[in-house]
C-alpha cells in the first residue's frame, strides 16, 4: 500500500473518532506507563543502589550529560515540529527529516569521540581515564535513538499511547535488567553504560516494529521548510534546559563544595534526590506528555482547550500535593528505611527537590499549553532566563552549603516559571488561585498530621514506615473528597471510562 494513502486512511480514522474517546485511551496508557515505570526504576534502584555506590551513579549521570549536551545539535527539533504541524506529514518530509537528524547524529558522535579526552581531563581526575571509552560507547549508541525517531513521533502525533507504551517499557525493562545483570558480576559504572546502549537498542527495534514508515533515500531541504521555524525555536529551548542542568555535572561535579565530597559523590547524592523526589511529579509528567499533542490539536478551540488544561491543573495539582504531603515528613525515615541511611547526606537536596518538581510539574503545563499555541519566543525566552539565574546563583549557593546549593538553586529558579500562567491567560481564561487554592490547604494539613504522628510514634522499621503512609494517604484522600468532592467525582468518573475503554475497546486500535 501507497504510504501517502496510508497516512491519510489513519488521519481519516482519527478524524472520525471523539476527542474524548482519544484522551482517555491515551491518559489510560500513560497512567499504566507511568506506573509500570515506577514500579521498574524503584524495584531496580533498590537493587542497584546496595551493589553500586554514589560515585558509580555520578560518574555515569556526568558521561550521560556530556553525550545528551552535544546530541542537541543533532535533532534540531524537528520531531516537536512534526507533532504540531496541523497537516498529515507526508513522505518526503519524514525522509528528509530522518536523514537530517542521522546525518547530525553522525556528525556530533564524531566530534564527541574526538573530544571525549578533553572532556575527562576537565574533571581533574574526577573521573576515571576509562570515561573516555564509555562517553564513546554513549556517543555511538545514541544514533540509534536518532534512527527511530520519525516512528516515535508520528505514534505520539496520533495519540497512539499504546505502541509508545509498549516500545518504551520494553527499552526500560531491558535497560534495567540489564544493568542489574552487570552489577551483580561487580562492573561498577561500566554496567549502567552497557545497560543503557543495550537499551536504546532494544527500543529502537520496537518502534521501527510499531511504526514503519516508508523509508527512502529522499532528501531535500524545501520539504524541511515547514517545519524548520518551529524546530529551530524549540530546539534552542532544549539547549538553554540542558545549558541549566548543565550545572550540576559541570559545575558540581567539578567543584562540589564544602562538605567534603567528590564531584562524582555530589552529583550522585543530587541524581538521587531528584529521582526519588520524582514521585510527586508522576501525574504531571503523565498530563504533560500528552497535554502538548492535545491542546495543538485545539489551537482554534479555545473554550474546549480551557476545560481540558482547567482539568489537567487539578489532576496534577491533587496528585503532586498528595505526594509532598507524605514524602516530606516521611524522608529521613525513607531514605534510612528503603533505601540504606549510606544515602541520608542526600536528605536537604531530597527536601528541596520535592518542592522543585512539584513547581516544574504545575508549571510545565502552563508552558507546554503555550508552546502547542505556537507562542515560541516566551517559551525560548524563559528558558534563556533560566539558564542564566540558575548560574548565576547555583555557584555562590554551592559555595556556601555544599552540592544541595544547586538545588536551592533550582526551587528559586522555578518560582519564575509561575509567570507562564500570566502569560497563558492571553489564550484562555482561568483562575489559578480557585484551582490550587484547596489541594494546597489539604496537603498542609496532611502533611503536618504525618509529621505530628511521626513525632509521637517513631518509626523503626518498613512495617511502620507502610502502615504510616497509608495513613497519611487515608487522610489526603478524605480530606480531598470533603473539600472537593465535586472534582474528585467527575475525575473518578473518567479513570472508570479509561479502564473500561482499555478492557473492552482494546481491539478497536
């Protein structure tokens, strides 16, 4: 069959389907992605964080950084300009765009394989002289992410959260399975490298499965055109983000300040903060992964786009307070308890990226609402801003409190991104304060029952620690139904639509 003819058939498809339909049968599969994630990156860090120690995890976050700064260059952001192109795709455009984007990938391995010594000798023998060989060994297997890429975006341009699921989890189980394999035979760092090229192996293969698409040996810049603006713009946004994190292994993992730490030590004591502190951000990075898609698909809909982000506000905002609420009290007692107190210098960067991500969770819907709009330069602008403050002010925060300066850093960084909300009402109508007003006033009160019960009975073992949290749970969940009942109804309504739309409708796809 004719590929053009094909797209068109399943654009056809989609057209015919309800918007609702499509939201719930995509939030159900990232809800069980999201979940099924956790549940390997957990079950796998437990494992992983008593054979491998903080030094392996930084040596590995600091390699990986230096591979994914120069892989901005090889993408150019035209996959996100793909998915908010309001037309079809056709096949020339996907080609040249493949080509483009192995051709750079191409490219930028070569210069990091020249460069990788350089880049070691910065750290000052931070790191091992066999960086060089894993930063190579990165380098190279990131192409492979590259040649997959056109199959990823035209499933996430059609909704079709299944085939995703499915690619992503089976390269995430590889990875960590993999990883875990290596550890136990004592290969330290080296087996999260192999892990993770073993990985992106086992991803690419998936996806060119799920997705084929008539490749060909086309190229032409005309065709990139339409997309370039747009790409370009996005892209630059992507540096400016990296440039910002790029604080933490090239500045923390070279100077790690007082405290007595390594480099390598820091950023594996802030990795692992802003990892476990991920939990409360689940739900928004669920929402935000399909919120861009989706409002691009209502740029001309403004009164269906506000109900859609009012929703996904709540979602969000209830389900990273309820997070915060527990984890918060519950820290000391959790890294000690699950995850071995060899982790508790981490505990003032763990507090501190709980609010951190809980912020970026919020605000990343606002944002992402913006960029499918097409307002590209805040979206660019903002990020350049935040590069330059989160420097400017990580370098005497580290200084003065050690490696958890960078994420002190980070919160008040952060706190800018609430401007996105301002700048949002230009396109649709809604009051933030009405949405955040109640989750806020129901995790305070929770969190400061945990905290009170914790005080008068100390937790001792992980028994303790699960009869606590659910508890706590108990108690954000009543609380929520008795000052937002109308809310968590007409949401319990939907989760109950996704798992019947998932259980009787899966052969529809």
């Amino acid at each position: 069959m004719d590929y053009s003819k094909k797209l068109s058939e399943n654009q056809t498809m989609l057209d015919h389907k309800t918007l609702k339909s499509l939201i719930i049968k995509g939030v159900g599969w990232l809800v069980i992605k999201r979940i099924l994630t956790q549940i390997i990156l957990t079950s796998s860090s437990l494992i992983l964080v008593r054979i491998l120690f903080p030094q392996d995890f930084g040596i590995f976050v600091i390699i990986q950084f230096l591979v994914t700064i120069f892989w901005v260059f090889a993408d150019l952001g035209l996959g996100r300009a793909l998915i908010q192109k309001k037309e079809e795709p056709g096949v020339a455009l996907l080609q040249s765009v493949w080509w483009t984007q192995v051709g750079l990938g191409l490219v930028v391995a070569g210069i990091l394989w020249l460069a990788s010594p350089l880049l070691v000798d910065y750290y000052d023998g931070h790191l091992p002289e066999k960086a060089i060989e894993w930063i190579r060994i990165l380098a190279v297997s990131q192409i492979l992410v590259s040649m997959s890429g056109v199959s990823a975006v035209l499933l996430e341009r059609r909704l079709d959260y299944k085939r995703i699921f499915i690619a992503e989890i089976s390269g995430l189980f590889v990875t960590q399975g993999s990883s875990i394999a290596f550890a136990f035979f004592g290969l330290g760092t080296v087996s999260l490298v192999f892990g993770a090229v073993i990985g992106k192996l086992t991803v690419i293969i998936a996806y060119l499965i799920l997705s084929p698409w008539q490749w060909g040996f086309h190229f032409d810049i005309r065709d990139l055109r339409s997309v370039l603006y747009f790409g370009v713009s996005f892209q630059a946004t992507i540096l400016f983000s990296i440039a910002n994190g790029a604080v933490i292994p090239l500045y923390v993992g070279r100077f790690p300040g007082p405290g007595g730490w390594s480099g390598a030590q820091a950023v594996g004591f802030v990795s692992f903060a802003s990892g476990v502190a991920a939990l409360s951000g689940a739900m928004g990075e669920i929402i935000n992964q399909f919120i861009f898609p989706l409002m691009s698909r209502l740029q001309e809909k403004k009164l269906l786009a506000t109900e859609y982000f009012k929703r996904a506000l709540w979602i969000v905002t209830v389900s990273a307070f309820g997070a915060v609420s527990l984890l918060f009290p519950l820290a000391r007692d959790l890294i000690s308890i699950v995850y071995t107190s060899n982790w508790l210098p981490a505990l003032p960067a763990f507090y501190l990226a709980l609010v951190q991500i809980t912020l970026m969770a919020v605000t990343s819907l606002a944002l992402y609402t913006l960029l499918a709009f097409g307002d590209t330069r805040f979206y660019r602008n903002m990020h350049f801003f935040w590069t330059v403050l989160q420097w400017g002010l990580t370098i005497p925060l580290v200084l003065l409190f050690g490696f958890w300066g960078v994420v002190l850093a980070g919160v008040l960084v952060s706190l800018t991104a609430l401007f996105a909300f301002r700048r949002l009402k230009r396109y649709i109508n809604f009051s933030y304060a009405n949405i955040v007003g109640a989750p806020l006033l129901v995790a305070l009160s929770t969190g400061l029952l945990v905290f009170g019960l914790i005080n008068v009975f100390p937790i001792d073992n992980f028994f303790q620690f699960l009869l606590v949290s659910v508890f706590g749970g108990s108690i954000y969940f009543y609380l929520t139904y008795f000052f937002m009942r109308r809310e968590l109804i007409q949401n319990i309504k939907i989760v109950k639509e996704i798992v019947s739309d998932l259980r009787f409708k899966k052969n529809a796809d």
